[in-house]
C-alpha cells in the first residue's frame, strides 16, 4: 500500500522531551507525565529481558487502550518495537498500532529499505484499525554507520517519519558501530550530530531530536549537553530519567525574555516596512524580515508561558 495524493500525515508537533519507560514498567507512566515529558516511549527492545517480552507487549497494549480512552493531557505516547529483521518486531509493530498510540520508534535502522517495511506495516495497520492514513509517526534510531551515513535518504524515506536525530550514548549502540570514545563534553560527538542534523533538515524533517545523556545525578552536565544540541539546531532531546526532563524542557524552551524579544523585533520590522525601509536597528543589531520570520516561528510554536504548543 502506499499514500493516495490527498492522504498527507498530519502536522508533527515539537517534542522537546521523550522519556524512555521500560515497556514492563507501564506503571511508571505517571511518572512521565508528573515530570513533563512531551512524550513517553514505552520500550519493548533493550528495556525489557527476553522472557519478559510478552508479558510486557501485553501490558503496553493495555496503556494503549488506557490513553485513548482516557487521554492524558499532553504527553504523547510511543512504543519502541524490536528491529524489523525478524517476526518478534512485525508482530509487536500490529500489536500496538492502535487509537491512542502517537508513534512507533524503529531501533537498528540500517538504511531507507528498513523505514519503507515499517511505514507500509504502519500504513496497513492503520487501515485495520480505522485510522488516518499516515497517522501514526514512525521514529527510526540511526544507531549503524550505515544509517548515521544516510540520515537525508532515511528522514526522507516516508511522510510519516519525524524526529530523527543522532543519538551519542556512552556505550551504545552508536559508540560500539562509529568507535569514538565518549566525554561528557560531546566534542567526539559533535561533527556528527551537526552534519546528522543537516541531512535531516535538508530532508524536511521539521522537529529533529538528539540524546542521551545516561549519567543520572548529574544535571548540570546533561544542561551543558542540552544547550549545545539547542545551538546546533535540535529541538528536543530523548531521555532516561525522570529527573532529566524539566532540564530539557527548560533548555528547549523560550523563556519569556525571548518570546519578548520576539514581539519587540517583529514590531520594529513591521513599522520598518511599513515606512517602506527593508532593514532597521533593533536594540543594537541590523534586522529584517528574515529574522522576523524567525521569530514569528517561534511565537508560533510556543506559548505565553514558553511551553510547547500540543
């Protein structure tokens, strides 16, 4: 099956925070939601021990039902399935595609080949279940050299896919396929999650995410990690903790000072134009419209308060 030209998948909002829950943990989504994570992903792959996998697919397909009949403010709600290269995946990917799930996360992503199976699954589940077509959002994991290496085909691969990024754990999947040595300072990290983040910005994809940031007690450097991803371009990061959470939102939100700042300059430019002058000085700096619209974008998104808009 593929999309008909008039079924687009709907607009994707921005998530700053996306909160891993082991999948059987799904006790611990209130957690989530008190912390204010924009989204929980309830993980069925690396959480979960083998012989407890089907107990917890169970559970989460309960959580599932639960959040579409009683939705929950607005964190949005995703699964990480197991990767596609066997029945385990396909089986958990029609298992939870259902009202009230926001997504699918797709760990192990090799290449374009990966996201296309998982977006037709996606496409056939949701005609099974009576959804929109393209509904749901499909998440792939760049965690191979093959994947980091073709973020623009991947991010570009589907309508449905969003929030792709390039995730740098200490340890993991990403560390073990690339070989660099990581240090809280990110510095071995940073050319690729820059040049992940143009691939995926060039693709389209409008909202991309990085992480993790694994050490537990220490905020202060999950801060200084966080606002180098928000200088780079990211706009949300995912996370392990609880704890993390209002450290990432805080980080990937526009205080009132800045929203502020926002209004002053789109007024200055407005009265500029309307005095047929295409630049003028604003506290300090040469402005125009296209900074204008820059700031109109994030207006947009956000709220008085500097939240993220549902």
């Amino acid at each position: 099956m593929s999309y008909s030209p008039e079924a687009r998948p709907p607009d994707r909002p921005p998530l700053r925070s996306l909160l891993f829950v082991p999948a059987n943990r799904t006790e611990w989504l209130p957690k989530a939601r008190a912390a204010g994570a924009d989204a929980a992903i309830l993980d069925l792959e690396d959480a979960v021990p083998q012989e407890a996998k089907t107990g917890a697919r169970a559970g989460v397909v309960e959580a599932i039902e639960q959040a579409a009949a009683e939705p929950s403010g607005s964190t949005a709600l995703f699964v990480r399935i197991n990767p596609l290269d066997g029945w385990t995946g396909a089986e958990e990917l029609r298992a939870v595609a259902r009202p009230g799930l926001s997504g699918i996360v797709l760990p192990k992503v090799t290449g374009t080949e990966d996201v296309r199976l998982a977006d037709r699954l996606l496409t056939w589940c949701e005609d099974e279940q009576g959804l929109p077509q393209g509904q749901l959002t499909l998440v792939p994991l760049l965690e191979t050299a093959r994947a980091l290496r073709e973020a623009h085909d991947i991010a570009a691969a589907a309508p449905r896919v969003a929030y792709p990024g390039a995730l740098t754990a200490p340890g993991g999947d990403v560390e073990r396929a690339v070989g660099y040595r990581w240090t809280p300072e990110g510095a071995e990290t940073l050319a690729l999650r820059s040049r992940v983040l143009l691939d995926v910005r060039a693709a389209g994809s409008p909202h991309p995410v990085t992480g993790l940031w694994t050490r537990l007690a220490d905020l202060d450097g999950l801060r200084a990690f966080a606002e180098q991803n928000r200088s780079l371009g990211y706009e949300g990061m995912m996370a392990i903790h609880p704890s993390h959470v209002p450290v990432i939102n805080d980080v990937f939100s526009p205080g009132p000072e800045e929203l502020a700042r926002c209004a002053r300059l789109i007024a200055a430019v407005e009265q500029a134009q309307a005095r047929g002058q295409g630049a003028v000085s604003f506290e300090g700096q040469m402005v125009d419209e296209a900074m204008a619209a820059t700031a109109r974008l994030v207006l947009e998104r956000h709220s008085s308060d500097g939240t993220a808009t549902p």
